[in-house]
C-alpha cells in the first residue's frame, strides 16, 4: 500500500513523524506537507504564484504551498500510485465547527476529489502524541475491520487527552462558540469563547472526545444537501 501523508503543522512537526513512523508498518508512507505551519487553510488552494516542491529526506516533501497543494502535487507530480491519503497528526482537535477551518481537513477532502479514501488525525493541542501513539493500531484494525474507508467520504478521527475508554462512530457537533475581538494599541485580537459542557449529546465529537473515546466522524466533500433540496421543493409545491 501507498500512503500519501501530509498535515497543515509543517513537513517537520512531531505529529506528522509520528503518524509516518505508525504508518509504516502497514505500507510506504511518503510526507507531501508544508514547509511551514500553515493551520486554519482550510481548502484554500494556491493561484497566481509558483509552487515549490523540494525532496528535504527520502520520502520525504516540503511544498511552499497549501495543504490542498501538497496533496494536488502529492497524487499528480510524483509518479506513485497512492493508493489512501492521510491527514495529520494535527496538534489540535478538528471538532464541531473546527472542521471548517481547518487544513487537515481541508487537505484530507481534496484526496477524494482525485477518488482516493483519505482520513483525518488530530490530537488534543499541545500533547505528546501519546494518545495516538499507544492506539493508533487499534483504529487502524477498527476502521479496516468494519470496512469504514471510503473514497466517499473521509474519516476524521480525534484522540482524547486522558485515559482512552473506547472508540466509535459520532456525529459533528454544533458547539456554540462566541468569537470577539479586543482592541490592542496595534490592532485587533480576535478571541474565541468555546461551549465545554456537551453531557446532551453523548454521540457527538465534542463530547467523546471530552470523556476519553476515539472519535471517527465521517465528512463529505460538498456542502450540498438533497434533503434540503427535496424539502425546499415541497415547500414550493
């Protein structure tokens, strides 16, 4: 099997050397990733300017780009038949509202643009990597297992702080944030005031990952909804 690896910390991070060491043994992993930190991308892409993609180890890629970018480059430039993409580990949970900034995400959902499964890995922020290094088999044989990948969809999969209880399938929670900004002499800082109690929803990202269960969150690539459609419809009718 060959793995397409990247992340949106930098090709050099602890996350992403972690998840290439785990990801060994089940195949040839190679790092397509930035060369620097290039979190809250999301799915931007890079237009109008060159991008440069440099070979730093074997195996091993910098890209001045995206994360988009490097899986783009990743599947189209390097002549290797990658057969999944995975995204991270990212130094930081991807939960509720998270999925839509963030460049793990963003880099997993452009694999399935090019039809390759992808997954999404993410950590609680400023960890060791702990967590994803003592369990990290265990959602390998769980997602293979129960025949989870998919290039329909991604997985996004997020490691608890604490003691691992478990893993299972959830849902995207909804969490309701508050974002502010406070004026400083040089400008403005933006602040964002996030909900912790999620006991009303035991499915959820959110509060799995809080109560020290392996999230897997499926996550699709539009934002287009048929239920919305056929309900908007019916109301026309």
């Amino acid at each position: 099997m060959n793995i397409l690896l990247t992340n949106d910390d930098g090709y050099d991070s602890k996350g992403i050397r972690t998840l290439f060491k785990l990801l060994s043994k089940y195949g040839t992993v190679v790092i397509v990733a930035p060369d620097s930190p290039r979190s809250a991308n999301s799915a931007a892409l890079t237009l109008g300017k060159p991008i440069q993609l440099e070979q730093v180890e074997d195996r091993v890629f910098k890209c001045s780009g995206t994360p988009v970018d490097c899986v783009s480059l990743g599947l189209c430039n390097l002549n290797i038949d990658f057969d999944m993409v995975v995204s991270g580990c990212n130094n930081g949970w991807n939960i509720s509202y998270d999925t839509m900034y963030s460049g793990t995400i963003g880099a997993a959902l452009e694999s399935l643009m090019f039809f390759k499964p992808s997954i999404a890995v993410s950590a609680h922020h400023n960890t060791d990597f702990k967590e994803v290094e003592e369990h990290f088999d265990e959602v390998w044989d769980y997602i293979n297992k129960n025949k989870l990948i998919s290039n329909e969809y991604l997985l996004n999969i997020n490691f608890p702080d604490s003691e691992v209880k478990g893993m299972s399938l959830g849902s995207l929670y909804y969490r309701h944030d508050q974002n502010y900004f406070t004026k400083l002499e040089d400008g403005y800082w933006a602040y964002r005031h996030m909900q912790e109690d999620f006991s009303d929803d035991k499915n959820s990202d959110c509060y799995q990952v809080k109560h020290g269960i392996i999230s897997i969150v499926p996550l699709n690539r539009t934002y287009y909804q048929k239920e919305i459609l056929e309900k908007l419809q019916n109301k026309m009718k």
